[in-house]
C-alpha cells in the first residue's frame, strides 16, 4: 500500500491573487499548466476549481486568466 499525500491550502490572508468563480469554472486546469508562480494545484475534486495553494507567491502576472478557455471562471484580484 502506497502512502497518501494531501497538499491543503494556506490559511485565507489579505491577499487573494485570483478569484474562482464555482459556478463558471469547469476544473479544467489549463491555469494551473500556465502559472508561472505555481500557485495553483489542481483540485482532487474533479470538476471543481483549482486549489490556490500559495497566494503570497503570485506575481500577477496574469496567464492564468488569460489562457482560461471559460471566459469568468477565473479573474485577477
């Protein structure tokens, strides 16, 4: 048997890089392949929104917006 790892999210803070919208976003992932931070992990949930993992890390650079095929699902804050 295979141990198991689970990544959590770090305690809410002040900042929040990027806003998921639940109802818009399809948990594709693709912002997780274009952060160029990793910031974002993909959620073990399928279908739900990414896991923003280290928002204090993000340098808003953006492409994690701008690559989303789903226009809404996921904006800079």
């Amino acid at each position: 048997m295979e141990p198991e790892a689970f990544a959590l999210p770090n305690l809410p803070g002040p900042g929040r890089p990027v806003v998921f919208d639940p109802e818009v976003c399809t948990g594709c992932n693709i912002c997780v392949k274009f952060c160029t931070m990793d910031v974002l992990v993909p959620n073990p949930e399928k279908g739900k929104p990414p896991i923003i993992l280290y928002p204090e890390e993000c340098w808003y650079g953006g492409d994690c917006v701008s690559e989303c095929p789903t226009p809404g699902a996921i904006e800079l804050n």
